[in-house]
C-alpha cells in the first residue's frame, strides 16, 4: 500500500497530463493561434475579383451512376467563365453506367478519363494531372455539390503569389437539410484552419473541395491520401496553404458505420503521410508550421491512447485518493454507457460522435502498425 501511495503523485501527473493533451487540440491549440493571430497576421491579398485563370476541376468517380450526371450539371452551372474551365471527370476502372454518362456531356465540354484495372484515386490523379490544361487544379468527388461560387472563391487566393493551394470545406446534410452530428467538429476545424492560413499555412485540405497551382503537383505514391500529401509538398517548394471560408460543397452524410470505417482509412493513410514527411516536423526548416502540423494532426491522433490512460489512471485514483477522483470515474462510467447505449439505438449522447470518432482512429493505429494500406475507394453508402 506504501508503493501504491509513493507512486500517486506520478499517477495524478499521468492522469491530468493526458486530460490536458485530450482538449489541447480543440481548445488549448485554438487559444494559441488566437492569441498569436493578434500579433502575427499573414493574410491573403485575394479579394481581386479580375484574377480568373484557366482552372480544370478534376472529378474523381467509381461507380457513381446515382450521382455522376446530377455532379456535371452542378458543374456546368458554377460561376466561372465557360472557356475559363475545363470538366474532366477521372473514372477508376468504372463498370457500371458512370462512363456513358459522362459521355452525354462531350458536346459540353465535359472530358472522361478512364482508367483501367481500379488503380486507386491517387494513381488516377498521377495520370491525369499533367494532361489538365489549367494553371489551377481543382479537386472534387463526384457526390460533393458545389455552391455556385466555390470555383471563384477558391481560385482568387491565388492572385497572392506565396499562396500553392487554397481549400474550401464541406457542408454535410440528410434529406431533412443540414445535419447535426458533426457540426461541432466540423465547425473547430474551419476556425482552426483560418487562423492557422492567418499566421502561416492551414494543415491539409478537404479532399472535396482543394485547389493548387499546377506546377507545384508532384507525382504521389498510391496509398497517399492525396488532400494531405499534395498540402505538405506544395509547402515543401516554399508556398503556403489557404483556407477559403466561402468557398464550399455539399455532401449527403453516411451513416454512422459508414463514417467509422472512413475515419479508420483517413487515420490509417495520414498517419503513413506523417511518418513519410517526419522532415516537416523540423521547426528550424519549416518553423511555425511544424507545430502546427504537430497540434493539429499528431495531438488528435493520439487522443485515444489519452483515453485509455485517464480511465486506468483514474481507476486507481478513485480507490486511493478519495471522492473527487470516483466521481470523475462515474462521470467518464456514465459517457462511455450513453455512448454505447446510442450505438444501439437507445438514448441521447452528445459523446458518442467523439467516442466513435476516437475508436475508430484507434483502429487506424493499429491497421497502420498491421501494414495494411489503401489505395482504391467505393462509394460510401449514405
């Protein structure tokens, strides 16, 4: 019992120590961009409204015959000069009536690139890039609808020569309209994302909705989840990262199980792109955007095993250090039963989008740690 008393004040360390770093990504990081964004503000010049570049949207699709025609109207409609936009939707190895669909289109403008053998998104995006005829590549999928000025609004950041890629974000919804379950996140992201473009560079972009210079694309390996791989090598080359807050798309949400196995491949291949681009976490070459890229990415990676400590640590401290300690046991006892009673259907609980998200990273780790990798996508059912 004389052990278990010396080792307390370690326990208590181990304890706070991970309930700090659990919120650190999502309050304590954004007080500090807050704070710095105050002293230091680094923000685009791209209110020119007569910067309009040759642009090529690039739409990424398989099998996606249930959508693909209402994507090329909404494309077709979005306000951008005509002669200013070249459509060209990227079918991996399509087989069902994605391709004839798309054909419909040719006298509009509209270019299929079909590639044989399900190759993966990334490796299409390898081949189709340098066959674009724009000076600004923009990234879409086929099931994310674009307001009508995302092009524009993307687009002019980059009448600020420091600017390589600019991205927008994505407004989820149901049948009912927008929905609910991850706004919180979604709208901590957005937040997070502007100050960090105000102070240096934002981390990453929505793989829906990103735009770069052409030149600075580089050829990426397969597994890459391209909307940050493509980020960290513009940044590489010595150009910043934008994020546009007007410019945005619409998707239909997935359901749960189909937004758990999402993040498990998102978690997975990010975590490959960190430990493939370790050089970034250097301050000294890449200053402030390593600890952004730290705080932003690793911090949040790491919140499960955080979990997983304040409940072990807490379980010892609720028997060996009295009330205050089996209370915080109770109130962690009751979040986890609320979570996991709503997995079945039964009840309310606020938690159960952050416990799901974090189990769901968690398993990244260890398909990432198996050596499994992803390189081809299907349509998510909604």
């Amino acid at each position: 019992m004389k052990r278990l008393t010396d080792m307390l004040p370690i326990v208590k360390f181990i304890f706070w120590f991970s309930v700090i770093l659990i919120f650190y990504p999502y309050i304590g990081y954004l007080l500090i961009l807050k704070i710095i964004s105050f002293f230091k503000s680094n923000n685009s010049i791209a209110d020119n409204e007569e910067f309009k570049p040759l642009a090529t949207l690039l739409i990424s699709a398989y099998n996606e015959e249930a959508v693909i025609e209402d994507k090329i109207l909404n494309s077709l409609d979005l306000n951008y000069p005509k002669e200013l936009l070249e459509i060209v939707v990227i079918s991996d190895g399509s087989n069902d009536k994605t391709n004839e669909l798309v054909i419909k289109y040719a006298d509009k403008g509209v270019v299929l690139r079909h590639y044989e053998g399900r190759i993966g998104k990334t490796a299409c995006l390898n081949r189709a890039v340098p066959l674009a005829k724009g000076e600004i590549i923009v990234f879409s999928d086929a099931n994310s609808r674009y307001d009508r000025e995302a092009i524009r609004e993307l687009v002019r950041s980059f009448a600020d020569k420091e600017v390589g890629f600019a991205t927008g974000f994505t407004r989820y919804t149901t049948d009912e309209g927008l929905i609910d379950y991850i706004s919180l996140y979604s709208r901590i992201e957005k937040t997070t994302k502007k100050l960090e473009s105000k102070i240096a560079s934002c981390v990453g972009a929505d793989g829906a909705i990103f735009a770069i210079r052409k030149p600075l694309y580089k050829p990426l390996n397969d597994y890459d989840i391209n909307d940050l791989v493509i980020p960290l090598n513009v940044i590489k080359q010595g150009y910043r990262g934008i994020f546009e807050e007007r410019a945005f798309c619409t998707e239909k949400a997935v359901s749960y199980k189909g937004e758990f196995n999402r993040q498990v491949r998102i978690t997975n291949r990010t975590l490959r792109a960190l430990f493939s681009n370790l050089s970034m976490f250097n301050p000294f070459k890449f200053k402030f955007f390593s600890f952004e890229l730290l705080s932003h990415k690793i911090c949040r990676f790491m919140a499960p095993f955080f979990m997983v400590l304040i409940l072990l640590t807490n379980l010892i401290l609720s028997f060996a250090d009295g009330y205050l300690y089996m209370l915080i046991l109770i109130g962690q006892a009751l979040i986890y039963l609320t979570a996991l009673l709503k997995h079945f259907g039964i009840g309310l609980s606020p938690f159960y989008t952050f416990t799901l998200v974090n189990t769901a990273i968690f398993w990244g780790w260890i398909r990432y740690f198996r050596g499994e990798t992803y390189t081809a996508w299907s349509p998510t059912q909604r």
